[in-house]
C-alpha cells in the first residue's frame, strides 16, 4: 500500500450504509483509483426497528454524518476534486460543507503552509430538497459527556430541572467512562473505529493535522439520535469558544471552530431542514464565558475526583496517563486559573496536585493565554480577556498575590493594561446568542445565572 499525496488528484466519498440489526454505520472512502477506506460507527442499541419516516431520516443523518466525518481523511491529501459517488447533494449542503472544511481545517492550513480558502468545493448535483417533516421523537436529550468541567455543567443544569438525559461518549476513553458513570444517570457509549490506512497514510507522509472532531462527534449523535427517537443532542460549548487565535500576517485561526457558534447555528438548522424537524442540536452553555461556567462547576465537589480537562489524557491511538493532570498543557493551565477566583485555594491545589501559579516555569504557557507577547493557544482556552480578569483579580488576594505566576503579572504585565477590561464581573454576563428551545431557556436562565 503506497500513499503519494501529491499525485492524487480526487477524494472519494464511495458511499455509506447502515445495519440496523448490528447498530453498525459504515462509512467509505478513496482517494482516486485507491482502495476503500471504511470507517465504522457502533450504535448500541440494536437491533433498531425504523418506521419509514425515522428510517428516512436516518438515511439522511447518515449521509451527513459521511461527508462531515470524511474531513478526517481528505486532509491526508487535500486534493483539488471532490467526488461524491453514491448520492447527491444540493447546494445548502455543499455550502455548509465547504464552510466546515475551510474553517474546521484552519489550524491544520495554517501549521501546514497550506491555503484551503476557495480550494475545497463539493458538487452540488441536487435540487433542493422538501424540508424534513417532524418524526414525533420524545422529550430525551443525548448529552455529549467529554470528562472536563463544562459537560458536567450542563448535565447537572439539566437534571436541576428534570430533564431526561442519557449521558453519551464516542470512544473507548476509560477516563470520560469514569466520570459518566459518576453521574448515576443512563449512558450510551458509541463506538468508532477509524479505517485503519489512514495510519499507515500518516506513516507515509500524508498531511497531519487537527480536524474539527466536535463536527464528526455531533454529526454521530445526531444519527444515534434518530435511531434512538430522541429530540435534543446536546453539548457544553461556551461563548469563547467562537474566538480564535489572531496571528500576525494570517489573521484568526481557531483551534475550536467546530465548537463555535457558526458551526452550531449552521449544523443545528440543517439538520432540522434536512434531517429532522423536531431535532434539536444545542450548546447549553453557548450564553455563558468560560469564566461563567468554571463559576457553575466550582458550585459542587461531586465530580473533584473524577473530572479532567487535560487533552493530554485523550489520545487517538492511547490510554489516559496515570494522572489526570499533566499541569503543563494549555488546558491545565486555563482551567487553573478559571476556577481559582470561584474555589478555595486548598481545594483547587488538591484537585490538581500542585499549585500551577507557584510555578515560575509556568509564566510562559500563561503568557500565551494572557495574550501578552503570544497568541492565544491552539487549545479549547478561553478568551484572553478572562484570562487577564482572572489573573487580575487573584492580584489582589493575600492567598494567591504573592504566588510566581500572579506576583510577576502584577509586577510586569498589570501597568500596561487597561484597569476597566479587567473586571470579572462583565464576563459573568448571560448572552441572548444560543439555540436552546425557549421553553427550556425560560426554567435554565435563572439558574445559569445565579
């Protein structure tokens, strides 16, 4: 098996199909005259028995799940064709698939040297479709669970106001296991299996790179969704997460564009065109800042123990270390700092073992998250603006001012800012720009906001 990124010329979107008596998806694609690569998604659950409406929409949400997860392997070549063998879309679909690639691989482009604006262009061969009916699913919501703070946020948000949840995972990851089953709530664990050459393709030298895994992951459970009958798919992606890193010469690029609001906007209405009309996609947490959310979290020690944000524990191919926290990556360093102005000191350190602002090998990674001097990281951080709050007002506590990191920000970095942009207090705001249905914002706003 040979893989020459540059002689390819077209990517295949070769056709996907689904079992409902296994529960198993599988997606397939090529690169021009090559072999097929199938992915596979496992549903639990099975057998599934799909009257004609549901069994439609999830042909549909199959399809979308096939041609949003096929970012995965384009990268590996980014070819200048794009081919859909099996089906048709039209030209809505084309549209949002295009924005998804472009801006979804934007991290991937930029460390790659690669220019993917005007590049990436699917065919639009059919005409518009009717707009998909209202398949009467129930009141359940699909809670994507990821082990950090904001999931369990949103998950203890619903269950305050007695909204049926399942608590969802894709992946074998023991870490997030631990942490759903701490909830005491149903879980579903879906699994997926990446065709296997694509491995070997990176091993022969194909492009690598971040891809927009929040995309692929809702797109999973919003088919499981339909399958399952229920009407929300819900995630914990805060307002920040819209805002990217602004490089010099290039402009923003954000590490987590597929967690931001234009996604979820653009994601959340094709499925109801195309998928589902009563299916509902939805951040719980899109009004609310980083430091918003840390605030809710620090409310409750249930999950101490259990919870980590700490990419370094989630590997494609590994197992979580023995630690939750390695307390050197931008996350562990963000999600410190967030939760110290809202969490005793003892029980902040206990948490993560150490004291990461008595640190002075750390004053490097928090520069880069004050945006002093750096870019913000490529990392799921919050805006530098409430990192630069945060720090701020931990400077003028006697338990934390005389700690490495907050000692030299008062010395160095605090004169040069400007004192009105360092409140806390305008960051707590709840915004009006979500996707939650309004009958349930109407009991969640008075609680997202205490």
């Amino acid at each position: 098996m040979t893989f020459d990124r540059d002689s390819i010329r077209a990517f295949h979107f070769a056709g996907c199909d689904f079992d409902a008596a296994s529960g198993v998806a599988r997606l397939r694609y090529a690169f021009d005259g090559g072999p097929e690569l199938v992915e596979t998604i496992t549903v639990p659950g099975a057998p599934f028995a799909l009257d004609a409406a549901r069994a439609q929409a999830a042909e549909q949400a199959l399809r979308v799940l096939h041609l949003i997860a096929g970012v995965s392997y384009y990268k590996a070549a980014v070819p200048e064709e794009i081919r859909i063998d099996s089906y048709a879309i039209d030209a809505d679909t084309a549209a949002f698939l295009e924005s998804l690639y472009t801006n979804g691989l934007g991290e991937f482009a930029y460390r790659n040297g690669l220019n993917l604006h005007g590049r990436i262009r699917f065919p639009a061969d059919a005409s518009d479709a009717p707009a998909a009916p209202a398949l009467g699913l129930r009141r359940h919501a699909l809670v994507a669970i990821g082990g950090g703070k904001d999931s369990l946020v949103s998950i203890e948000a619903l269950r305050a106001i007695g909204v049926d949840q399942t608590v969802t995972w894709i992946g074998g990851s023991q870490l997030i296991k631990a942490c759903a089953e701490r909830t005491g709530l149903p879980t579903l664990n879906i699994g997926r299996q990446l065709a296997p050459e694509l491995f070997e393709y990176n091993r022969q030298g194909a492009w690598n790179g971040h891809i927009p895994v929040t995309a692929i992951n809702s797109a999973i459970m919003a088919f499981a969704a339909v399958l399952l009958g229920v009407d929300q798919v819900v995630f914990s992606n805060e307002r920040s997460a819209s805002y990217g890193s602004l490089i010099e010469g290039t402009g923003e690029v954000n590490h987590q564009w597929s967690k931001g609001w234009a996604f979820e906007r653009d994601f959340g209405a094709h499925l109801q065109k195309h998928v589902a009309a009563d299916l509902h996609y939805y951040s719980l947490l899109r009004p609310l800042s980083e430091l918003a959310v840390a605030r809710q979290f620090a409310k409750s020690d249930r999950y101490d123990a259990h919870f980590s944000s700490c990419n370094r524990n989630f590997h494609l191919l590994g197992e979580r270390p023995a630690n939750r926290w390695c307390g050197v990556c931008p996350k562990c360093h963000f999600v410190f700092l967030a939760l110290a102005p809202f969490m005793p000191k003892p029980r902040l350190v206990s948490i993560f073992g150490r004291n990461l602002l008595d640190d002075p090998a750390q004053i490097p990674g928090y520069d880069a998250l004050l945006e002093f001097q750096d870019h913000k990281p490529f990392e799921c951080v919050g805006e530098g603006k409430e990192s630069r709050a945060a720090m701020a007002a931990l400077s003028e506590r006697p338990e934390w001012r005389e700690d490495a990191v907050v000692e030299r920000f008062s010395r160095e970095i605090r004169p040069q800012l400007d004192a009105s942009e360092l409140e806390v207090a305008p960051l707590l705001k709840i915004d009006d720009e979500h996707r939650i249905p309004a009958a349930l914002w109407e009991r969640l706003r008075a609680r997202l906001a205490s």
